[in-house]
C-alpha cells in the first residue's frame, strides 16, 4: 500500500469509530436530559463554527446563489434537521447498539432508492443485499424477545427514518449539488442551515439546551460529539479524494460494530440472540450491496 492508500484507511477507521461512537455520546446526552432538538442545534452550530474556521484557513466559501441556497435547504433540511431529530429521539429510548445497527441500513436504503430512481441497474447480489437488510430489522422488532422492552419497538421503527432520510439526502447530495463551489464550502453551508434553522424551533418548544458551568456530563458528550461530527466531515471529504466514494462505502460496518460494541461497554446492553442474528443480517445485506461498488473502486 503507499502513502495515499494508508492515509485514506487511518481516515476510513476514524469516520466510522467516531460516528459509531457518536451513537453511545447521544444517549448519554439525551438521557442527561438535553432535548433531542436542542441536541441538533448545538452539534450543528459547533461542527458549523470547526468547518467555517477550515473554510477561512483554505480561502473557500459557501456560495451565496439561489442554486447554492437550495442546496443547503434541501440538503440541510433532509441531513442535518430530519434525520439528526429522529436519531436524537430515538437513541433516547432503544438501545445504542440497536440503532447503530438501524444506522447501517443508509446504504441499503440508498441503493433502493437508486433502484426506484433508475440511477442504478437491477444486480441479483445486491438485491440480496437490500433483502438481508430488511430481514434484520424483521428480526429485531418481531420476536418478543428481541428487545428488553417490547415497547421499544415503535421507537425502532420510528428510528428507520434516520438512515432512509440519510439515504434520500445521499441521493439528492449529487443530483443537486451546485456547478461552483467545492465539497468543503457546500458541507459548510448545509450545517450553518441546519443550525440556523433548529435554533427558533427550539426556542418556539421550549427546548432549547443551556449548558451548564462546569459543564455537565451531558454537555461534555455534545460538544465531543459536535467536534467528532466537525472533523469526521474533513475526513470523509479528504478519504473521497484520496480513493473515492466507493471506498468511503465501507463505513457502514464499522460504524454498525463500533455502535453496537459501545451499547455493551457503556451501558452494560445485553443483546439477545435475535439481535445478534438481526446484526449478522444487517451487516452482511451491507457487504452484499456494496461488493460490487468496492470491487469497482
């Protein structure tokens, strides 16, 4: 392997164990009592401040165009906004290592949606992928015993918007992205969106989070999320430079383990063996749909 090749794998580790982890620092936040919405806004307006200092230090901007505005609307609303509340929501009452494997399901759900767009051609091994990946989320809300709390299964349900909405968002990121500008300076708009939109939502429902001083655990595990999510931007960008997109690919699994390993170091989660067998499903639907796309890259 040379230089690039390594540089790009240290950065393939480091996106996928700090968003896996990211999961474990939500729950600890959110069950710290910070409002899941207020949650959004003070990851996005932090990571918003790391990448505009990035931006400032490279010379780049975000556009200002009507073209660059829908973007970060659209882009925005769908990354930063929609599914940030429902993953914020939900790690409240499931598992950690339940929704990191929910999580997973982004890139099944991508090529499903690329399925139904006409953006890809049908392929068998995939399509088998896509099935596993269904199959794993039947096993983890079916069975009685999947879960600690059956009650939890409307939350995990609730929970697939995350990574379908991260899935529509992926879809849209390309067909949509502006003719000027660079992957750092469009990323940087979107978040400032997300934070500037979240900010009188959560004021208007009374959600808005006030850190405390010291700071509490809660606003600990937020502002080390927000830094995490700031840099795993910067990495992901410069990993896709180095060896493409279809090598990023492979962030699901590590994101997947890296979350449902947290559950059990962190909060002592004890997963049953359907969700180990909802796991293996998951994770193995998510090698079968991006095989072909590594094999390519």
């Amino acid at each position: 392997m040379n230089r690039s090749s390594w540089v790009a794998l240290l950065l393939l580790f480091y996106c996928g164990l700090g968003w896996g982890a990211a999961v474990a620092i939500a729950k600890i936040a959110t069950a710290g009592g910070v409002h899941p919405l207020g949650y959004v806004f003070w990851v996005a307006i932090i990571a918003a401040l790391i990448l505009t200092g990035i931006c400032a230090v490279r010379g780049t901007w975000p556009g200002t165009s009507i073209e660059h505005f829908r973007y970060y609307v659209v882009i925005g609303g769908l990354r930063i906004v929609t599914a940030n509340v429902i993953w914020y929501t939900t790690v409240k009452y499931v598992p950690a290592g339940a929704l990191a494997v929910v999580l997973g399901l982004t890139s099944i759900f991508t090529y499903g949606f690329s399925l139904v767009m006409r953006l890809e051609t049908f392929a068998a091994i995939r399509a088998t992928g896509l099935s596993c990946g269904l199959i794993g989320v039947i096993l983890f809300v079916v069975p009685t015993q999947s879960l600690p709390d059956p009650s939890m299964v409307p939350w995990i349900l609730f929970g697939l918007g995350a990574p379908f909405t991260y899935a529509l968002a992926n879809i849209l990121i390309d067909r949509l992205r502006p003719k000027t500008g660079n992957t750092m300076s469009h990323t940087t708009g979107m978040v400032w969106f997300g934070a500037i939109f979240m900010l009188p939502v959560c004021l208007l429902a009374g959600a808005f989070h006030v850190p405390s001083f010291p700071p509490a655990v809660s606003d600990i595990a937020v502002f080390g999320h927000a830094i995490i999510s700031g840099f795993a931007f910067v990495a992901l960008f410069e990993m896709i430079r180095l060896s493409g997109p279809t090598f990023a690919s492979q962030l699901n699994y590590i994101v997947t383990l890296t979350g449902v390993l947290s559950g059990v170091l962190f909060f002592g989660e004890e997963p049953t063996v359907w969700v180990w067998l909802g796991t293996i499903c998951v994770l193995g639907g998510v090698a079968l749909v991006n095989k072909q796309m590594v094999k390519n890259g």
